[in-house]
C-alpha cells in the first residue's frame, strides 16, 4: 500500500549507468501511480497536482478502515511498539482504535484522523461504529489465522530503487519477511474484495504492482523473493505466485516502457482521458468531461438494460 513520497534521500541500491542528466526531470514514482497512468493518464495528471487532490480526493469510509487496519498491523509486528509478549488480539484492537483515533503510537496523525472520518462519516455515528466493527472482525480473522510470532524485516516501509536514469521507483511495502533460508516473502494486505477467480489466474501475468514490490525488493535486499502475495485480510485468502527471473525481467522492461511513455506526456503536458467503468468512483469525475459524458451514456444505457423480474 503506498501512501505518499517521504522526505529524505533516495536509496540508490540497484542503480546502474551513468549518474542522472539534468536535460530532463527526474521522477519518482509508484506502483499505484503507474496502475492509475494505464487506467487513465488524465486521472494521473490530475492526481499528481497537490490542488486538485486536497480539493477532490475525500476519504471514505473504505480508505478509513483499509489505513487504520495497516496502520494497526504496523505497530503490531513493531517490536519497539509491541514486544513479543505483548502480541495479543486486545492489543491489536486496542492499535486499530488508537490508529483510527489518531492517539497513542498514532496522535501524529490526529488532525488529519480527524478530517479523514469528518470526510468519511460526517456526523453518523452508526456507520462509523459499522467500520470500526467490521476493522475488529478483520483483525480477529488476522490473529486467528495467521503466524502472529513472526517477526518481519520490514513492516510498512518505504522502499526505493533507481530504475532508469531519470525514474526512482518506490513503494511503501506492507510486510517482507526473511525465511530460514534467507529468501524473502513480499506481502500487500488488502481489505477490499479479492478478484474473481479468472483475473487470480491472470495476477502473475498481468500485475504490476506486486510484480514491482518483488522486483523493488530483490534489488534493494539483494536476495531472491520466495514469493509476493497479496492477503485479503477480508476472506483469509492470499493471492500470489513465485516471482522468477523471467517474471522480474519482464516487469522491469513493462516498468521501462511505461515510466518513459509517462515521461513523454509530462514533457508535453499531454495526458489523455480514457473513460472506463470505473469513471463512477473517480475522484476527478467532477471536472472530468469526458468521464462525465461516459458516465452519463452509461447510467442512461443501464436504464433500458435492466430486467426487472416483476
Ligand atoms: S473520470 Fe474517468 S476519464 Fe476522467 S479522469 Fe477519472 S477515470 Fe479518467
């Protein structure tokens, strides 16, 4: 899950060639973001300008639990914050309230905790009690059935690697673990819905974003990854493949590819719309005209298509 470029110098680890030109700027960049470039470059620009963002991007309830319940899981595998002893179910509640309260481990997040439920449920009070319940049941599903003694590398990390002489990739890794025999797992937690069983076929293929964690993460540790999954937290379910050579070798050129296509469009300012059925949940709609005059084809169609069976 990556939530924000931090401040800081960049980790160079994996970079290779000469040092950076200044004839073009250089980037930094996630998963995620290139994810939203190849659903729709004009949802990318639009959510790379700090403007538009504080003034579309809400929170809801979704983005409340999904944070909160990483954020708990964070200081739960944290030894400084919860030691070994301490790693019991009533602590992981207690993190997962403090973390949506903006307190304890969490109080440097209390105004913007603070905005983001204001944002989320405004004043009703049932619903949020309906999230947070449904946060708790995530965990209790969390403590019951996974390995809860380990202890991970990293836990909700930042990670960057050079990838090309002008682009630095990085993502905020929610869990990596080392096994016995020095490889590494790669884990995204996830707290949304877990895809179909036709597109859990086509993950190892199709993915980009675990595919660029296990790439990030076989650079920067220098160590073979044994496996990258994604856990949804929601259905006990993990979703994953081993990533090989050949697996890496490809993300990295897809990853080449599309960060250079991304570097064009930012040179001449040309992101086009590309209207898709997720228009609906896009932040942007507003001020999208494109994606309004889809949307609005859309929802007219759906009237004459529904059968209704009375
Ligand atoms: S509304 Fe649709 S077309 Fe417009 S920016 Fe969002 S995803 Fe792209």
């Amino acid at each position: 899950m990556d939530g924000g470029y931090p401040a800081g110098g960049t980790d160079t680890a994996g970079a290779s060639g000469p040092p950076a030109r200044y004839d073009r700027p250089a980037m930094k960049i996630f998963p995620t973001q290139i994810e939203t470039y190849l659903n729709c470059p004009r949802k990318y620009q639009y959510s790379r300008d700090p403007d538009l963002r504080r003034k579309y991007m809400k929170s809801s309830p979704h983005l409340v639990l999904g944070n909160a319940v990483h954020d708990a899981l964070q200081a739960f595998f944290d030894l400084a914050t919860t030691p070994l002893g301490e790693r019991t179910y009533e602590k992981l509640c207690a993190l997962l309230r403090d973390a949506w309260a903006g307190r304890g481990a969490f109080r440097r997040n209390a105004w913007k905790q603070k905005q983001a439920r204001e944002e989320a449920f405004g004043e009703d009070r049932e619903a949020e009690k309906a999230w947070g319940q449904k946060g708790l049941n995530i965990l209790y599903r969390f403590f019951q059935t996974q390995d809860t003694s380990v202890v991970p590398l990293t836990a909700e990390q930042f990670h960057e690697m050079r990838l090309t002489e002008h682009v630095t990739l990085g993502g905020k890794i929610d869990r990596i673990d080392r096994l016995e025999d020095g490889r590494l797992v790669v884990i995204d937690y996830k707290t949304g819905k877990p895809p179909s069983e036709r597109d859990r076929a086509r993950i190892a293929d199709e993915d980009l974003q675990l595919a660029a964690y296990a790439l990030l993460v076989t650079r920067k540790f220098r160590g073979e990854v044994a496996r990258c999954s994604y856990l949804y937290l929601n259905d006990e379910l993990e979703v994953g493949y081993a990533p090989d050579e050949r697996i890496l070798a490809r993300t990295e050129e897809r990853l080449n590819e599309v960060c250079g296509r991304i570097l064009s469009a930012t040179e001449s300012e040309t992101f086009e719309p590309t209207p898709n059925p997720l228009c609906g949940w896009c932040d942007f709609l507003p001020i999208c005209e494109a994606g309004s005059a889809y949307q609005r084809e859309r929802e007219a169609g759906s009237g004459e298509q529904v059968d209704l069976p009375f």
